[in-house]
C-alpha cells in the first residue's frame, strides 16, 4: 500500500491556522473563460503569500502529454519550466488566513491524490474546501453571468438559485472527485461554476473570474482585492463591443442570446425559449466570427 503522505511535502514553518478556507483549481479540465485560472491567479498576484505545500509533480504527471517548456540557448539548455502543483498560505482584506492550491490537474494517481489532499485538510484543519471554473453555455455577454453551486451536502448551498442541469454524466476531473470522496468523508466541499458565454470560452474573459471570486466571497466570508481583475473585465468588455459594432453578424446573434436569456429569465416555457424569433448561429458559427478577434488579443 502507498502512503498518500509521500505524494507531498510539508513546509517546515507549515502554520498552524484556525480552520481555513481552501480554495482550488487545476489546469487542464474545462475552463471557459479562464475563470478559474485567473481568479487563483489574481489572488495569488495581489495577496502575500508562501508556499506551505508541495505535491511530487514526477508521480502525478504525464510530461509526454504535457511537455515543460526548455530553453536552448546557443549549444546548450539552460533552463526547463519545472511544473509546480502546491498550497499557498494567504491573508485576505480584512487578515484572515486562507489557503490556496493551484497547479496542473494530476494525470496518474488520482485517487491517492485525493486521500493525500484529504490528510493534507486535516493537518491544515481546513473548514471547507472551495472550487471554481468556467462552463461554456448560451448566454450573452452583456447580462449577468450565472453560477451552478455544487456541493457535498446540499445545507451548504439551500439559498443558491436552482441548477439549470439535471442528472447527467461527464468527463471527470480531479476537482470533482475531491469534492465526491473528501465530502463523503465528512469535509465540507462546495464548488461554483460560472456560466461563460460559449463564444468566449477560449478567451481569457476576467468578467467570469470577478463573479466566481464574488460568489466565494459571499459563501465563505473572505475579501479579496478586486480592482485590478475588474478593470481587466471593464478593459475587456470594451474590446468586445468594439468587435460587435464592427460585425452586423455579430450583433444579431448578440442579439438573440439576449432575447432567449430574458425569455428564460422571466420564466417562459421550455418550448418558447426555443422559438426561432431571430436567427441563431451555431456555436462554431458564432465561435468563428470571434476568431479574429481572439487572434487580436493573442498578439497584444
């Protein structure tokens, strides 16, 4: 049997702290938006920080199907990007201490690395452990972006607005199997998905990452500077008007996103949210039409 203490290390100075909140998200799974790359991203940018944790990277990779990046440099390598997946140890605004995990998604062991995470919560006595990232959906950019809230026992999300999902079966992620096994072991686990316009989700879109920080905010207390990630998502919905001015194809399907999203707001039927009232593209139809403005992003 393997110690699932060996897939990490622990800080010497680890802290002791007084029931944390832990905040995480791994690269590699569905993110529309970037959402929850750059939210963890964000804070880990404005807020002080260190390093309490660090998980054996050789055991839980594939590096075949995710190559680091090396530097060559005349007639020899100089450097490799050493990929890093581990927990941080935060204050937020008013001081409170918090903890923060980020890194690739693990490829191999995922299991181990769930009961490694769970001693890690309680060597931490972590109170609650909190996810987010994007999901692509049929909503426009210019009404408020949703959030499906998931978590390990349903007390801990009784005044969320109802999930638009009903039972259904995906493609797994570490990020869920957390949740399902360390809440199945008592820790509480709650999780938000921000509703990503589908056009975006291959853009970096800061507005997801504000509203994802926002709902973490209002479900475990903590305060986070947010200037700097609104005025990317002010920046960005700026470039993106521009975009639709410029398109008349834009606009129309811009346009019947809108009417579909008041439609289901104001609580039409079923049936009538699926009336042809305007012409919709597809989504690669629509996706496409963004191609040049995401390449214009890429080279900024």
């Amino acid at each position: 049997m393997f110690d699932p203490k060996d897939l990490y290390e622990l800080a010497d100075d680890a802290p002791e702290l007084a029931d944390p909140v832990l905040l995480y998200h791994f690269d590699g799974f569905v993110d529309a938006g970037s959402a929850g790359r750059l939210a963890l991203g964000h804070l880990l940018a404005e807020l002080e920080h260190r390093v309490v944790a660090t998980f054996d990277v050789d055991r839980l990779l594939d590096y075949r199907s995710r190559r680091p990046i090396m530097t060559f440099d005349t007639d020899r390598w100089v450097e490799c990007e050493s990929p890093e997946l581990a927990v941080h140890v935060a204050k937020d605004a008013t001081g409170t201490e918090f903890l923060v995990m980020s890194g690739p998604e693990p490829d191999r062991e995922w299991e181990l690395f769930a009961k490694a995470v769970a001693a890690l919560t309680e060597r931490l006595k972590v109170s609650k452990l909190v996810t987010l990232h994007g999901i692509p959906m049929a909503v426009p950019h210019t009404r408020p972006l949703g959030i499906t809230m998931h978590a390990s026992r349903p007390e801990l999300i009784n005044n969320a607005q109802s999930s638009v999902f009903g039972r259904v079966q995906v493609p797994g992620s570490v990020a869920a199997l957390l949740e399902l096994r360390l809440g199945a072991q008592g820790h509480d686990a709650l999780g938000y998905a921000v509703h990503v316009p589908h056009y975006l989700s291959q853009a970096e879109y800061p507005t997801a990452a504000v509203s994802g920080l926002e709902a973490v905010t209002r479900g475990t207390g903590l305060v986070f500077p947010m200037d700097a990630l609104r005025e990317a998502a002010r920046r960005t919905t700026t470039e993106i008007e521009e975009q639709i001015r410029a398109s008349s194809e834009l606009s129309t399907a811009i346009s019947g996103l809108e009417q579909q999203y008041d439609a289901f707001a104001a609580g039409a039927e079923r049936e009538n949210l699926m009336a042809e009232t305007t012409p919709m593209p597809t989504g690669d139809e629509l996706a496409a039409q963004f191609e040049r403005f995401l390449a214009e992003r890429d080279d900024e």
